[in-house]
C-alpha cells in the first residue's frame, strides 16, 4: 500500500543509543520527544528498552495517554496545559511544563481529586518568545515559584526553556548560563533542590560537542536529532548516525512528457498561493500518489539526486524525472528522505501507512 513510511528499527536504536550516549556525557537527562512519530508503537518498544532515557516527552495528550503505563520512564506534556483538560494532563502524565499560575492551580485541584501529586517545569522566557515567564520579570518568577510550593498536590519538579522553534533564537553558553542561574537562586532563596533544569532541545546539543553546555543544565529535550541525525541550530549532520531511518516512498500514478510551463492566464493555486515556475521546455513529468494533505513537500529530498520536485496539490505531487538515470515506469516507487516537517505530516497523516524493517 502507497504512499509509506519504510521505518528501519535497526537504524532507529542505533541513532537512540548515539544520542543518549551523547546526552548522557554531558550529564544530562534525556526526554525523547515522541511527538513527531505520534508515539509510533513500534519506535516507543526501543525507546522502552534504553535504561538511559528517563522520559518521553510529547505535546499531544493522547500520544502519552497510548504509551505502555507499565514503562518506568516519566511522561512528561510538552505543550502548556489548557485549563479545560487539566483532568487529563494529570491523568496522564507524570510532568507538564507551565507557565500560567492559574492553570497550575487548576491541576493542583485535579490531582487533590485523582488522588496524587503531579510535577511540573516552571518555564522561563530567555527571548525566543514563545512559552515561559520573561526572564526579565525575576521578581514574578520568584512568585510564581511562592505560589507553587504552597500547593499540596503540585511539586516542583524544575526549570526549563524553549529555544528556536519559534524565534530561532540559538542556545548559547550565555543565555542558557541564565536559566542555570535561575534554578541556582531559586534553590538558595526557598530552601529546596530542583531535580530538573531543562536546556532545551536538539538546538542545545551543539553546545555538547564544543564543551559550552552551562554547569546547570541536567536536562535536554531530543527529538529532531534522534530520528533525522539534525542539531537543530545550525542544521548539521551528526557524525555517525543514519539520516535516513525513515524513507517515504510513493507510486507513479502518471508518467508524461508535457511543458514546464501552464498554458493559459494564471490565478493562484488550491492553496491560496501564486506559483512560479521556470521554463525547462518539455520535461518528462511524474506524478505520485501523494500531496500537501499528508506531507510537506518542501521538506522532502528524492533519493534519486537527479529528480526535482516541481510541487504539488492536496492530493498530488509532481517531479521533473528528465535527467534521472532511471527509466521510470507507470506504477514505480519513489523514495524520499524526509524533513522534520514532512516526517511530522507523514506520521500524522492516517493515509500514510507504515511498513518496519527489523533485520
């Protein structure tokens, strides 16, 4: 069945124990973000079986809701909790990060009523802008933390930050040197030991390599790095670990010699958008069973160097395979390296089937 995903579960643990290797060096915990596979059952038994991941971490309730609840590792909510599902954050994970003290409040009560305690990550804004309190704001920092310990169902279980997945902003020695910090004065001012202090996420991981990671920082959050062997500041290659443990692979569903170029007025495509095409003269045209409804195109990289995606509808792709070597027939796969956007879309996607390969 087509299009899939061709998940190779050799290479997978192989890049699992690579990263937590690296991680763990460092003396840093490892969350392994399961988000962009939705918690793929078959990727999760591997990652159940490495003693050096403590946690998986997902943005998705349902995703930690469909984890074994006989694994030893904590489940930790990546996205802030909303206020209408504080019953089932608690319910289901063992740690959410926060920001908000009303809704930290709000799971106080729903732990009280499920009988437990549940921990949380305080989160601080060090300027890329999306969750935390602004690392400015110390003294509402200092509050907030206040507030939390007078709970009776809430433990402070640490600190953390975001960067670059929303202002690109790079984890450096200096600003994540200020989270430390963070945690340091929080310690001495209330008396107490944060077990966590999160430095971010395969951005973070750069800082390893060059032996700038901030005494401090005992937490990383993986997830790009792990399946598509990417630091994600600078977009590098890690050394040793395999890029393509997931392939998408897609049927010619026509296969046509046609112009580069449409004939007629043209307006904007299904998308909204006005396309730009470029004057190849006829080309040799192949479209696949696949469009922008399941992947992101543009996140895509054809295994065959000599192909090149000229784009796509919601339910279509379409190559120039002029210069490939191969002779494409009706009904021939295409393989793909995939992104972390199209690997987000294509796991996401119920039309996308999956096929694993164990040998």
């Amino acid at each position: 069945m087509y299009p899939k995903l061709r998940i190779d579960l050799n290479k997978i643990k192989h890049n699992l124990d690579k990263i937590a290797g690296i991680v763990n060096k460092a003396n840093c915990s490892i969350m392994i973000v399961t988000k962009v596979v939705c918690a793929d059952k078959e990727i999760i038994k591997i990652v159940d079986q490495n003693d050096n991941v403590e946690y998986y971490a997902d943005s998705r309730i349902e995703n930690l809701a469909s984890i074994d609840t006989n694994t030893k590792k904590k489940k930790v909510l990546l996205r802030l909790p909303m206020l209408s599902d504080v019953d089932r954050v608690v319910k289901y994970a063992d740690i959410s990060l926060n920001s908000e003290i009303e809704t930290i409040k709000a799971l106080d009560r729903a732990a009280m009523l499920q009988d437990t305690k549940h921990k949380i990550i305080l989160m601080i804004d060090l300027g890329d802008l999306r969750e935390g309190i602004y690392f400015t704001n110390e003294q509402e920092i200092f509050e907030t933390v206040q507030q939390i310990l007078e709970l009776q169902n809430i433990e402070l279980y640490g600190i953390g930050v975001n960067l670059t997945c929303y202002g690109a902003v790079i984890p450096q020695n200096e600003n994540l040197s200020m989270l430390a910090d963070f945690a340091h004065k929080i310690e001495e001012k209330f008396g107490i030991k944060l077990p966590v202090v999160s430095g971010g996420n395969s951005s973070s991981l750069h800082l390893i390599e060059k032996n700038q990671l901030p005494q401090g920082i005992n937490n990383l959050r993986i997830g790009e790095a792990f399946y598509l062997a990417n630091e994600t500041a600078y977009t590098n290659k890690i050394d040793d670990m395999y890029d393509d443990v997931m392939l998408l692979e897609a049927e010619i569903i026509e296969l046509k010699e046609k112009p580069s170029i449409p004939v007629g007025e043209t307006g904007v495509d299904a998308f909204g958008q006005r396309p730009v095409y470029e004057d190849r003269g006829i080309i040799k045209r192949a479209i696949l069973s696949i469009g922008k409804q399941d992947i992101d195109i543009d996140s895509l990289t054809p295994v065959d160097s000599k192909i090149n995606i000229l784009g796509g509808s919601s339910d279509h792709m379409i190559l120039d395979v002029t210069k490939s070597d191969v002779n494409y027939k009706l009904g021939d796969i295409i393989s793909f390296k995939l992104g972390y956007s199209a690997t987000l879309k294509a796991f996401t996607s119920k039309y996308v089937a999956r096929e694993y390969i164990n040998n």
